[in-house]
C-alpha cells in the first residue's frame, strides 16, 4: 500500500483547534501543533532500538530481543514508537485514568507524527474494553488514539471486529503469568464476511503482550493470515 508522505505530514485543522494552546507539560504558552512545547516534545522518549518482534527496547542494536529468538509471538511485527517512561507515562495516565481526553489528542498527534512501518495492514483493530468498564471510563482509550492513526494513515478502523467475552481485572495489578491467564478466552472475533488477511491490532501500552497475543490468536483463528501489533508505548521488560 502507497503511503503519500505528503499527506502524513499535513496538519489536520480540526484537530489542530481542539489541542491546547499551553504545553500539557509544563504549561508554558506557544505549544506547538502536537500540544507540548519544544522542549518537552523533545523529551519524549522514542523507541528507536528495539526488537523488531515485539519492539521490546533494548541497550545495544539487535535484530530480535533473547525471547522472542527462544519463543515468537503470534504476530509478525510491532510499531511501538515511544517507551513507556516519564514524561509520556504522565500524559498516558492523565488520558486513560484522569478522563483528560485532551493528553490522548496529543498523544495520538505524537504518534501520527512518527515513522509509520514501509508495510501497512488493510485495517486496524482496537483492543476493546468490556461493556462495564467502558462505562465506568467513557471511552475506550485504545479506540481514541486508532481514530487520528486511522485517519492519519487511511487505514480503515473496524472498531467492533474484537469484542470482549466477558470482564477481567485489570492487568496493571497482575504479574505476566497472571496477565495471560486473565485474558484467555477474554475475546472472540467478529466479521461481515471475509476477515481482511492483513490486520493490526492497537493498543495504548505494551507491556508483557499478553492482550496482544490473545488477540492475534482469536485474529487468526477468525482467518487472518497475517497480524501485526501497534501500540503507542512500550514498557520496560518484566
């Protein structure tokens, strides 16, 4: 699929006016289109050498991380541009546990402002939320970065493609084993037709990948042939 580049680096209006015009940061005036000052859009931290697998960061340049040589995941590759670490762990928190929905904006601008991958899915799956916690939050916030990359990139969005079987606790309390086991069976697939053979799946954090990867195993049992796994920052390996 051609990606006109052009395009990518063009300025969506709408957005644009929705955006603050202080830095989220530091709240100094003058923030630029993304929503944060210069300085503080500098300090972002990217992902730049990772694993290519599972994007994983790692300390020197390597092609694949140790696990994922010993085990690979059940998706072909990952598009995490930013690390999981201060200051973007603060905005990520604001957006999805403070209800500030202006920190996702800039968020998702930060990403649509990335290097996107040389080749791109024929659509792009949210992880969903269950029904309870979608209304005790307001918002699947993994659903409100993938509109503006969406958009962005003029990649379709099935939104309801995933569904949630029923409700699991929250990952961020639980250890990785704890984490696959709490989503097993947590989701199923649903398609009018003919799955698209290329798909990602999106998410706001990867951290151990255990959502991702029952993800793209239900994805495949529905007849994808081929998923990928995109996320807007990756944590620290646990």
């Amino acid at each position: 699929m051609a990606v006109n580049l052009k395009a990518l680096r063009s300025v969506d209006g709408a957005l644009r006016a929705r955006l603050p015009s202080r830095c989220l940061l530091c709240g100094v005036r003058g923030a630029q289109v993304i929503g944060l000052c210069q300085s503080c859009a500098a300090e972002l931290p990217r992902n730049d050498c990772r694993c290519a697998r599972c994007a994983l960061p790692l300390d020197a340049p390597a092609s694949l991380c140790g696990r994922c040589q010993r085990r690979a995941p059940p998706w072909e590759s990952a598009w995490v541009p930013f690390r999981y670490q201060y200051p973007l762990d603060r905005l990520e928190a604001r957006f999805k546990f403070g209800g500030d929905l202006a920190a996702g904006q800039v968020l998702a601008r930060a990403w649509c402002e990335s290097i996107v991958p040389s080749e791109l899915p024929q659509a792009i799956v949210p992880v969903p939320l269950h029904r309870a916690r979608l209304r005790s939050r307001g918002y699947n916030q993994a659903l409100e970065l993938a509109k503006p990359v969406s958009k962005r990139l003029r990649i379709p969005l099935l939104r309801d493609a995933l569904q949630r079987a029923r409700a699991t606790a929250a990952q961020s309390e639980l250890t990785a084993v704890q984490r696959r086991r709490n989503v097993r069976g947590a989701f199923f697939a649903r398609f009018d037709g003919n799955p698209p053979q290329h798909l990602a799946i999106l998410d706001d954090v990867f951290t151990t990948g255990a959502t991702l990867a029952e993800c793209a195993r239900v994805l495949k049992r529905a007849g994808v042939q081929r998923v990928d796994v995109w996320a807007l920052a990756r944590a620290p390996a646990r």
